[in-house]
C-alpha cells in the first residue's frame, strides 16, 4: 500500500476552509497519514504554494510550513497545532515570512494551489539542522526518502 495523507478539513483538489486560511484562525488544518513503508526512522511535512504570486504568472513558491524528524509513530497532526505542542523530537524550518510554524494560505490575487507533501524517510535528519529553510532541508533528505504523499487544497479571497 502506497503512503496516505489526508484531512477531515478538505478533500484532494477541493478548497481548504477559510478558517485555516489568513481571512480565519490561520490555523494548521487536521491531518492524518497511514501506510508508512517498512524502515521508516521519520517524516517530513512541507506546505507550499507554487502559484505565488499570481497563478496566471507565477514567479516563485510560496513555503507555509516546514516540519521535520516527525516520529514514525505519529499518525498525524491535530487542527491548530502549535509549535510547543509538535510531537517530541519535531523540528521547524523558517517559513517564507521568515519564522517558523504555520502560516496559512493567503494569496494576493486569484485561485492558488496549496500542496502538503509528506515524505517518509531512513533516517531521522542530524538536530544541526536547526531550523532550515525548505532547500537545506530537500539537500539533507537526499536519498533518503522511502516514500512520499501528497493533498492539495485550493483557495482564493
């Protein structure tokens, strides 16, 4: 079975909730995963937005949160988690507002896809990471992914 990650918030391709979004709470939503290959040390949750600024002219992507070293014994990350209650061991890399944690989905003009990436990997990644940018953290996955999932949410203002 391949790697599922899922949320009780929105279905794949659907809109995500404004309440997770900067117009609401701007609050992580719900997500659940199952079916970790066989080896897995941890997991790796990326969020990002590769329509930013505009989706008819993207220019770059847009990092809303970076998580690494989630234990293989978590099955996922309750609505609103905060960064002092991220299971033990978690790290957080810098955001593209330049810190780290969630923030949410808050494009200046039209529909932006929102892709949540979790990646299962060999190993638990060295703590010198610090709090990586999400670069520095591809670089070090780097040959270490079992396998990855992947949800996208959409939204616009």
């Amino acid at each position: 079975m391949a790697l599922v990650l899922n949320s009780d918030a929105f279905v794949d391709g659907d809109p995500i909730p404004s309440r997770f979004t900067c117009d609401g709470e701007d609050i992580s939503p719900p997500l659940s995963w199952n079916n970790l290959p066989i080896g897995t040390e941890s997991l790796v949750l990326i969020v990002d937005d590769p329509d930013a600024p505009d989706p008819a002219a993207p220019r770059m992507v847009w990092d809303h949160w970076v998580l690494y070293n989630l234990p293989a014994t978590c099955s996922g990350l309750p609505e609103g988690v905060a960064s002092d209650n991220l299971p033990e061991g978690t790290g957080e890399g810098i955001n593209s507002w330049g810190r780290i944690g969630y923030g949410g989905p808050c494009p200046p003009i039209g529909r932006h896809r929102y892709f949540h990436r979790l990646y299962a990997l060999d190993i638990r990644l060295p703590p010198e990471l610090g709090n990586p940018g999400k670069d520095d953290l591809l670089l070090a996955m780097d040959e270490h992914i079992l396998a990855h999932a992947e949800l996208v949410g959409t939204y616009e203002k």
